[in-house]
C-alpha cells in the first residue's frame, strides 16, 4: 500500500515533548506506519510566530537535528530519495512551516536544500518579513518575492497552505513555479480562509502543483467530527476543476484534532479501502500516492 502525506506536524511535537519519531503516542510514529510501503511522508519542521531572527533558524535547526538523528539511528527511517524509494521504510522529506525560519538571512536557503529541505512556506497564519498569512491583509513583500526565486532556483516547492488571497496572487505574479497547498481543501464546499478558493485551485492545477486533502474536520465541513464521505466531496470538487493529477494527501497528522475514522496513521488503511470504493485502483493509487511522488521527483531533477 504506497502512501505519500504531504503534511504533518509530529517534529513539532517531538521537540516539544522531547519524544521519539520512531515511537511515541502521537498520530504518527514510524514504528506504527510501516505497514505503509513504500511511504513517503513529509515532516513540517514549524515555527512559532513570536520566533523571530536567530531564535527562529535555531528552532528550525533543533527540528532538523532530530529528523537526521532519526535517520542515522533508525534503518526503519531515511532521507527521501527519488531515485531510491525504499520498501518498508518512512521516506522522510523535510519542509518549513514559516519562513521566518530562515532569520532573514535568504543566504541559507542553501543550508536549507543541503539538510533536505524540498518544501518551503514562507508564511504561517500571521503577517512575517516575506507576506500574510490568513490572519493578515497583507501581500508578498519584496524580499518575500526574492526567497520565492531562490527557492525555486534551489529547487524547493513553494507551499502555500497558509497564505492570504493577497500574498497568493501576489506570488503568483513573480514566479511561474508550480505551487504547492500541502494541507487545504476546498473553500467553494466549506469556506474557511484556510482553504482554496476555485481559482486558486484552478491556477495550482496550470502550474501542475499539488493539492494535499486535509483530514481537519474544521476544513472539511466546519464541524469536530467529518466522515469519509465529506472528504470525498473534496476529492471530488477538485477533479471537476480538472486536478485529477494534482490531487494528493496533506493530513494534518499532529497539527490539528483529527476525525474519529482517521485520526491515527494506522487508520489509512481504511481509508484507502474506502477510496477504493468509490474510484478505480488507478485513481486511488494517483492520489494517495503517485502525483506528490510524480511531483517531487520532477522538482528534484
């Protein structure tokens, strides 16, 4: 059962908690995700907003730190390889959740791709150094638009998840990237700011990015508890606005109060089987899989 999640928040906790990736009591260990292969899962080494300068790049590194640490300890866990998917093992690919991480120092964009990076959001939910998120009006600023093109230039995807409307479209006029919504659903089927709104979703679908369905009930029907089916719905809206190969998964693993049916990585299991109930073998394999792998692969070239 191959399974790619674009998002997960559990280095956050790790760091906090001072737990392990491989086992602990989180939504996701590794241990507990092994029946996954291949697997491929993206950890988002976040930043809290009040970090600011060094702080920030120092919390980044400390997240960092435990993700190879992980790797070179564990033969359970190793850095994600496109032209080496191991079996029975988490593939991991490190991303930065707000880009404050990097201390407004654009020069260690390069630290950054050296460590693994390959996902990059330059804003969380408030207003930073480079843009807005949700929480603010305001737009990509210029050095805002100048980490867009290094990133992209180091071949780091651009994740914008948390983005304003405003810092959005302002990015979209600076870079010609494919874009990446790692965790957001459909604003048109439940309209909260952290989902996509139809053009949005139609220009990420141009650039031939990626849309990761998030499993948070909050954006998926606006409530505490969402079934499969409301998630299908989601699915469903996307490939009606043509992103049958853009659709991907973005759970929200340890980021957010998960549905009953799913709120443990060793619950994919059933959603897959549901997924296969109502889309062929193909499709299923495209979306919990193949696209982000597809994707990745062509930006790491």
């Amino acid at each position: 059962m191959g399974h790619f999640d674009l998002h997960c928040d559990t280095l956050r906790k790790c760091l906090a908690d001072r737990e392990s990736l491989m086992t602990n009591s989180y939504d996701v260990s590794v241990k507990r995700g092994l029946f996954l292969s291949p697997w491929i899962q993206v950890f988002a080494a976040s930043v809290p907003e009040e970090l600011k300068g060094v702080k920030a790049y120092r919390h980044f590194l400390k997240q960092a730190e435990i993700f190879h640490n992980t790797a070179k300890e564990n033969e359970d866990f190793c850095v994600f390889d496109p032209e080496h998917i191991r079996l029975d093992t988490c593939n991991g690919i490190l991303a930065v959740a707000n880009g404050t991480a990097l201390g407004k120092k654009l020069e260690r964009i390069k630290e950054f791709k050296e460590l693994g990076v390959l996902l990059f959001a330059l804003v969380w939910n408030g207003e930073n150094e480079f843009g807005g998120g949700i929480n603010s009006e305001a737009g990509l600023s210029k050095l805002g638009a100048e980490a867009a093109k290094r990133l992209t230039e180091a071949g780091i995807a651009l994740d914008v998840s948390h983005m304003n409307r405003a810092t959005f479209w302002d990015l979209c006029d600076v870079t010609d990237a494919p874009l990446v919504a790692s965790h957001s659903n459909c604003f048109s089927l439940c309209p909260h700011l952290r989902n996509l709104d139809d053009l949005q979703i139609q220009e990420i679908i141009r650039r031939k990015g990626l849309i990761g369905v998030n499993f948070y009930p909050v954006f998926v029907n606006g409530e505490s508890d969402c079934s499969f089916q409301e998630l299908r719905q989601h699915i469903r809206k996307i490939i009606a606005l043509g992103g049958e190969d853009c659709i991907a998964v973005g759970s929200d693993f340890d980021g957010a109060a998960m549905p009953v049916n799913v709120n443990r990585i060793e619950k994919i299991a059933s959603w897959h089987e549901n997924l296969r109930k109502h889309f062929s073998e193909e499709f299923v394999q495209k979306i919990t899989y193949q696209n982000a792998l597809d994707f990745f692969t062509r930006i790491s070239r």
